[in-house]
C-alpha cells in the first residue's frame, strides 16, 4: 500500500454522500417528529412504526425495496428517468437517497424524544402570551430540543458514512462515482489487499469516533456554561456624599 | 368588566360544571388537588376545550358552543402564571419579556427590569435566577402581553414557608395597578384569605356560589366548603325538632340553631370547627345565654402544635372522634381526664 498514489476519492465520495444525506435526513427528521406529534393513537402507532423502520430491517431490504422503486425497467423509476431526468440506480444520488433512508431514523426517533421532553407548560404559557405557533417551534421548542436534536444529527451523520448494504444495491459500486468507504473496503478485501482494507476501516472508525466524542463534549461544555452565574450581582456603585 | 364562565367538560372522574361571574378584583377558587380548579383555569386559557358552555371577557366572546367559537389560546388576551413560571429557558431575561410585547421596546424592557430589581439580570438566563427572581420575570412577562385578566395557578404552593409571604407582598404589589378580573387558585385557606377578596370553592368539578370572603370562613354551607375552611367535625344529620338534630355518626342528640320545618330538609349535615369546642360548661364572658351542648366523652389523646394543643376525643358509647383545638395561652396544660365536652348551639353549622 502505497499512500501516494492512494485513490482518495472513496473519502470524498463518502463524506458528500454523509453530509447530503444527514441535511436531508435533519429537515425530514424534524418535520416527520412534528408530523408523529400531532398524531393520536393508532395513526401515531403506525406512522411511529413506519418511520423507524429503516433502523430495524436488514439495511439489504431496504435495498431491494429502493431498486424495486427507483430501477428504470418499473413504471416509478422510468417515469423519474423520462420525465424528469432523475435516476437513482447506479448513481451517487443512489448513494445518497440510501444513506438517507437508513440514516433518518436516527434523527427522527431523537428530535421526537427530544420535543417530547419540552415543558408542556411552558409552550402553553408561549400560547396564552399570544406567541403564533411557528414562532413557538422555532423560538421555543427547537432551541429547547437543540441537544437531543444535535445527537439526532451526529449520529445520522456517522451512520450515513457507514452505510454499505442498501448503497451496494442502489448505487452499486463504481469507482470514482459511488465507491463509497464501506464498499472499498468489501471490494479490496476480496482481493485480498488487508493493508488497504484496514487503511479504510481506520479511517471510518477515527471519523466516526471524533463525531462522538466532539458530541459528547459539546454536551459537556454546555452543562457547565450553564453555571456561570451572578456575573453581574456585585456591581454596586460606590458614590460619596 | 365583567367575565363570565360557564363550561361543562366530562373528565375521567367527574363532570366539570364552572358556573361564574367576577368583575374586576381578585376572585379566588379554593380546592383540593384533583377538583378541577386548574382544568377549569386551562379551559379559560383555551389551553383545554370544555364540551360545552360559553365564556366571555369585558364582552368579548371568547368560547361559546352554540355558536362554535373557540379563539385559540394566542387570541384570548388571557395571562396566566404557572406553578413553576413556565419561563423560555434558552432566552435571557430581557429576550423572555420582549418577545412577547407586540411593540419592541428595550428600553422599557430594561424599566421593567430594574423597577423589579432584576436591572443587573436583563441577560441572565432563567436557570440562573432565585425563586423569587424567577415569579417577578413571569410576572413582568405575563403582564408585558397586556392581558384583559389574569390566571394565577397554584403560585405559592411550592415555596418554604418564610419566602412565601414576601413573595405573596411582591406579586399582590406588581398586581395593584392591574384593574382587570384575576382569577387565583390555591389549595391553602390562610393564602386565600390573605390575597383574595371573594372566594368560590370546588369539588369534583362543581363551583359553588362566589361569597365575600369572611362570610365563606365563618359560615361553611357544603360538606366540601366545611373542610376546606378546616371545620373538620363533621356528621349526617336527622331533624328531631326545629332546633334539635340528631347526629347520626356521633349518636348524638345536639342544640343547633332554629330551623323552620320546610327550610330543614335543605340541610344534611352539621360541622363544628374544632376552635368552638370547648372545656368549660360556662363562659365568662358569654356574651348572651346560649344553650350549649354537652357531649360525653371516654378518651382523650392529645397532640401538642404549635400555638394549640389538638385533642382528640372519642364520644361515649361510639368509636367516632371530636377534634378541638385549645390554645396554648390560655391552657398551659391539658386536663389529664376529660370527660365532658361543650359546644354552643349557635356555633353548630348546618350543611347542604
């Protein structure tokens, strides 16, 4: 293994692909949570069911069902492909549509616990002081969720860039346009290159490990901000008479 | 001024029937926990929808089944003061007043601040502020929205006793200029009696007629009402003549005020507080003869408060128990045997 003439753009591929994916991932997250809250009963027990799907099935079926949709050969994927030139199979939108539908669990199931542990009270003393309801979502109970939301979002990012099984159905791998990490290092492996394998695996687990710990001491610092206090209180004006 | 409440809301335990009206003053709802008192302050605040009823404020409608209005909470105009003060954590103490007020002004908002000694504070989170800081926000807060009335759930209830009353002065004072309906809920007779003027009482959902506040202390009508005031000794009675009653759980015949026949039927229970229960079969400074009650009884356990002694005793040939309170002052001691007790005819209160 030969660092110079090492191929580096699986990285790219990767960290495009975990940066697209965990954007969209963010919105639909935070709008599917809104959409679950506002649900009673058994319409939140299905679409809950629903949406949190991808973190439990094989990320594979998750595959066959995105192939099953999006290949150009069935009326969805053809339709995409013809009218509006968009085509998810064995493309880098492949891999991010992937990674999307794997990763968006994480940030949905988070930002909903997150705003579900928002002080009832004080989003209904928000409304009785005659705040409009987008500004009470957007002033109030983001900012209120804003840590469990940021876990949702770190921890959709790490795993975007992890994601191998429903990327290797979708998009396939093809270098220098959907070879992600993940899939580079299934690839290289059988062809017996372990040097190379491990150069990639090292790189997905330092990525992934600095996320983490940057969450958790982004928590920590935020903990301890909170306790700087009374910086104000000794300020007294010492005149004379 | 006027406000007018009337709602009905079925809840898991009981059906909520809030029938009132109140001008401007302080009206204050006593109730125990689970009587509905903060359901009905909700319903009002449009936080809850009652299943029918109508309320309205100076003439404004602001919920009216059969015309199927029902303003959301944002347009009621209605302020409302929570338990806990409910303020916006992630904003400072000036951003949690300002963001409320329809017209910003940073310089009032500092006013504000500095009239209640929270000047040094403007950009002070909530989380830094003490107790007391924490209601004079939520009061500034509350007030900088210009409601139409007031809402005050519970606001006392969960601090020490010695900040209380401090606390209690503060917010009465913020209170003083405000000229609208407020509406005050509390589990506590003395906290009632010190901040409200009039005074209506819940149970199980049901609110009883608004009374001055002396008259709602001093002449219980209900069973609920009767301990809520602390008049604590209770019992079912039977009409034996238009100024005798026995008491069925005492087994007691007992002197109680007169009673014509038709307005009898109209009065089930009796209560005595245990203050007008006393040792002696005679006063000295009875002012006028009355007819008092003497009452056997076998044992006596005695509790030593604060400024009283709470004795309790068991009546003869029952296993119900009278409660009186006897003053320290007067009593250094208690009797070791008590064997009689006494109690005015006229201090007995008839119940409905």
């Amino acid at each position: 293994m030969n660092l110079q003439n090492l191929d580096f753009t699986p990285l790219w591929i990767t960290m495009k692909t975990g940066v697209a994916a965990t954007f969209v991932s963010f919105f639909l997250g935070i709008f599917a949570a809104r959409f679950v809250m506002g649900r009673k009963g058994k319409a939140r027990a299905f679409w809950d069911g629903f949406l949190t799907m991808p973190l439990v099935l094989p990320p594979t079926v998750a595959g066959y069902i995105l192939l099953r949709t999006f290949s150009t050969k069935r009326p969805f994927g053809r339709f995409l492909a013809n009218s509006l030139g968009i085509q998810a199979v064995h493309t880098w939108l492949g891999c991010v549509l992937a990674a999307t539908v794997i990763a968006f669990p994480l940030m949905y199931r988070n930002a909903r616990a997150a705003f579900e542990q928002v002080d009832e009270n004080v989003i209904y003393a928000a409304q009785t002081l005659g705040l409009s309801e987008r500004t009470i979502f957007w002033k109030i109970r983001i900012p209120m969720a804003k840590p469990g939301i940021l876990s949702g979002t770190v921890l959709a990012f790490a795993r975007a860039i992890g994601e191998y099984g429903a990327t290797s159905m979708l998009a396939g791998n093809i270098a220098g346009r959907t070879s992600t990490i993940s899939q580079q290092i299934a690839m290289v492996l059988q062809n017996g290159d372990f040097a190379l394998a491990g150069f990639w695996c090292l790189v997905i687990f330092v990525i992934s490990f600095v996320c983490l710990v940057a969450l958790n001491l982004f928590g920590e610092k935020k903990s301890k901000g909170k306790k700087h206090v009374f910086h104000r209180k000794n300020k007294k004006t010492t005149g004379s008479l | 001024m006027s406000f007018i409440v009337k709602i009905k809301k079925q809840l898991a335990l009981y059906e909520l029937l809030v029938d009132l009206e109140t001008e401007a003053g302080i009206l204050a709802v006593i109730g125990g926990s689970g009587s509905g008192k903060s359901m009905t302050l909700k319903c009002i605040a449009g936080i809850e929808t009652p299943d029918s009823g109508f309320i309205s404020l100076n003439g404004r409608v602001l919920y009216d089944s059969s015309k199927k209005i029902n303003l959301p909470p944002q347009k009621r105009n209605v302020g409302y003061l929570f338990q806990e003060y409910a303020l916006f954590p992630t904003m400072t103490a000036a951003e949690n007043i300002s963001i409320v007020m329809k017209q910003k002004n940073p310089v009032q908002v500092q006013k504000w601040l500095e009239e209640y000694g929270l000047g040094d504070y403007a950009d002070s989170y909530p989380d830094h502020l003490s107790g007391g800081q924490k209601q004079r926000l939520a009061m500034i807060r509350m007030l900088a929205a210009e409601p139409q009335c007031i809402l005050l759930d519970e606001p006392f209830s969960a601090l020490d006793e010695h900040i209380k009353r401090k606390m209690e002065r503060e917010v009465m004072e913020m209170l003083h200029d405000f000229d609208k309906p407020i509406l005050f809920v509390s589990h506590n007779q003395e906290e009632v009696y010190r901040l409200a003027d009039r005074i209506g009482s819940m149970e199980n959902g049901r609110f009883s007629p608004i009374r001055e506040k002396r008259a709602f202390f001093a002449e219980p009508q209900t069973v609920g009402q009767a301990k809520l005031v602390g008049c604590n000794n209770i019992s079912e009675i039977d009409w034996i003549s238009e100024d005798r009653v026995y008491a069925k759980n005492w087994n007691l015949s007992l002197r109680v005020p007169f009673t014509e026949l038709e307005e009898q039927k109209k009065y089930r229970a009796i209560a005595i507080y245990p203050g007008d229960i006393t040792l002696y079969s005679e006063d000295a400074i009875l002012e006028e003869k009355q007819v008092r009650n003497k009452i056997s009884v076998k044992s006596c356990s005695t509790e030593e408060e604060l400024h009283s002694w709470a004795v309790s005793c068991q009546i003869d040939g029952t296993d119900a128990e009278l409660m009186m309170l006897l003053s320290k002052e007067k009593m250094p001691s208690v009797p070791e045997k008590i064997t009689e007790i006494f109690v005015d005819g006229g201090k007995i209160h008839l119940l409905q």
